[in-house]
C-alpha cells in the first residue's frame, strides 16, 4: 500500500522533471548558425577532441581564431587543442586548465597574455554584455567543481544581485523568455550539435584589409590588476604541478592595442619565472602577415590563411624549443587526423563558397 502511495507521488514527480529539462534544452541558445563561439567549449567533450593533444591552447578570439590544429599536424605532426571562448577571463582559462588536466596532460600549455588587462567581471564593461559572454564559456562547460568555481569567480555584481548561481545550475531561469525565438534550428540541434571548429579553432575565410594604424590613447594607469596577477601565478603553479611546459603568447592581432608597458610587465614575468614568452606583433615579417589578405575583420583576427602562416612559424618554436614530437608516423593519430583534415578542407570550401556567393551578390 506505502509503495503504491509514493509510486503516485514520484510517478507525477518524475514527468515534471522530464518535461521541465526538455523544455530548458529547447530554450537554451544552440549556437550553430549564429553566434557559434557559444557552441565551442561543449566541442572538446567529443571523445577524438581530447586524450592525445600534446598541446592545448586556452584564451579568447586572438587564440581561437589565430591558430589552426590541422594545420600544426599537417606541418609538424604535431596534436593540439584550442579551448576557447569569446572574451575568455583569465580565471575561466585557469578552471578550463584546470579540468583540462583530468583529460590529459600536455606537454604545453599556451596561453595569450590579452587577457591580463581584464582584472574583474565589471572591467570588460557593460554587465549585460559581459553576463551573455560569461553563458558563452560556462554553459558549456560539463558540470564539476571547475564549472562551480569558474561560475563563482565570473559573475558580475549584477548577476549576484538577481538569480546568481541557480541560473547557471539552471538555465531555464535564464531562458525562460526565448519562446518568442524558438525556431526550426532550436528543434533540429535539440539532442545534438554539428561541430563549428576544427580542433577548437573557429575558421575565417572573409578578406576585410586593415585601413590604417590604430591609436594608443593613453592610459591613467598601465599596470595589470591583483587578480589578474594571481591567477597567472596560479597558471603558472598548476602547470608546474602536472609537468607541462606553460608558454606566454601576444597574437598579432592589431586591436586592443597592445601597449609597450603592458610588454614590459609580461617580460619581467616570462624572465623571472623562466617562462617562453613570444610576442608575435614583433615577429609579423617573419611569420609573413600580409594585413591586406591575412585578416577577416581589419586587423583584429587572421583568417584562415593569415591562421595557417602563424601555425607554421609557431609549430617550429614548439618542435625546436619544446621538443613536441612529429606523431605522423603513428598509424592511429594519422587516420584520425585525416579525417580531421578532410573536415577542415570541406569547411574551407563551403565558407569561400558561401563567401563568393555573399560578394557576387554584392556587385
């Protein structure tokens, strides 16, 4: 009698639970056809994204669309992953790093140094903007203490003061408001999504020329935040710690201006600590940037053949300075690197498909 009593009750429980988190997987944002940058941390969960990449990059657009995977295997054999994410803050990649590490253990960590200006949530501006850029790195993530303590240190004051924490372990709070959106893409990709990286790097095939040099407005203060501090010393450590070779980069995006006091403070850093540091704004002529071919967006991001030119200046550093191993001879990573190959070159091929179809129309 007692057990046909609690059936009654958890039958119905159970049904609204069902219904509850069906409803919040329509509503959440896909990410596949607009804004794709939301649909990229979930990437690296699929099962040939993870466990064999000697190394792994993590940072904000001037990583996921500066850096081409496939084109460092290609090249040098070389395995990678970029777990990036639109406007990632430092504490995002330290607990991205951090889960990174119950995966696999790289050889190399790399790290763009951009992000050290951003010393809290609020300074990266509006809260609004920043709350849909925060959704863009941790609903994404699987749930762990990283993702907890990665929601913990990114929400701004504003989220704190509202549904804090419960939105994050519960979307649908956030969402609820989208059934005016809901289309035919939100049922499609409803229990699945398409891949929109290669290996984490967000592929451009647009050409939009730099117009001319960007102003360095000055600044009151040039000195990087305590936070921002602290959690590149906490990089550092949790590096240190499972023996992976942490490496400091500047992409050679040309905005945000990158200021000659900001170098210096990462300079004295890379020197104290016995870090690789490469500033890429200083090697363009080597590397062979053309900024009237190689950029999407007038200086700020490569695209892809500015993307494959600074893979293979920067596959060499890390053959020859981080002693990464050429892996084309093992049959294994061969064959599925194939495959990642045939699927870069078919996604270079629609997007300058779709790219000469956007220009003729244009004429």
């Amino acid at each position: 009698m007692k057990k046909r009593v609690w059936l009654k009750i958890l039958i119905p429980v159970l049904i609204t639970v069902l219904i509850l988190l069906f409803v919040q997987q329509l509503l959440m944002p896909k990410y596949m056809t607009e804004t794709k940058e939301g649909a990229m941390i979930s990437e690296y969960y699929e099962k040939d994204n993870h466990g064999n990449n000697d190394v792994v990059f993590v940072g904000d657009c001037e990583v996921y669309e500066n850096f081409s995977p496939v084109t460092l295997w290609n090249e040098y054999g070389i395995t990678s992953y970029i777990r990036g994410s639109a406007q990632q803050l430092i504490w995002q990649t330290y607990y991205l790093m951090e889960e990174t590490f119950k995966y696999e253990n790289p050889k190399v960590m790399v790290f763009n140094v951009l992000e050290m200006i951003y010393d809290t949530p609020e300074s990266t501006g509006d809260s609004e903007k920043r709350e849909a850029y925060n959704r863009m790195t941790l609903d994404g993530m699987k749930w762990s203490k990283e993702k907890w303590n990665s929601i913990a240190a990114s929400m701004t004051k504003q989220e704190k003061e509202t549904d804090g924490y419960w939105s994050y372990i519960f979307p649908i709070l956030r969402y609820h408001e989208r059934w005016s959106e809901v289309g035919a893409e939100d049922f499609r990709y409803l229990f699945h999504r398409d891949a929109v990286t290669d290996n984490g790097y967000l592929m451009q095939v647009k050409v939009n020329p730099v117009l001319g040099e960007f102003n360095k407005r000055p600044l009151v203060d040039y000195s990087f935040g305590e936070n921002s501090w602290k959690y590149l010393d906490m990089i550092k450590d949790l590096c240190k710690e499972h023996g992976t070779q942490l490496v400091l980069v500047k992409a050679p995006s040309l905005s945000p201006v990158w200021y000659d006091e900001w170098e210096t403070q990462i300079e004295e850093y890379a020197a104290k600590n016995d870090l690789l540091y490469i500033n890429f704004l200083e090697k363009q002529e080597e590397i062979g940037i053309d900024w009237n071919q190689d950029t999407y967006d007038r200086g700020l991001h490569l695209n892809v053949y500015g993307a494959e030119k600074l893979s293979i200046y920067f596959g060499q550093i890390l053959k020859e300075e981080c002693g990464i191993e050429d892996h084309r001879s093992d049959t294994e990573l061969s064959a599925l690197w194939t495959n990642k190959t045939k699927a870069y070159e078919a996604r270079k091929e629609q997007l300058l498909l779709e790219y000469q179809e956007e220009l003729d129309s244009e004429q």
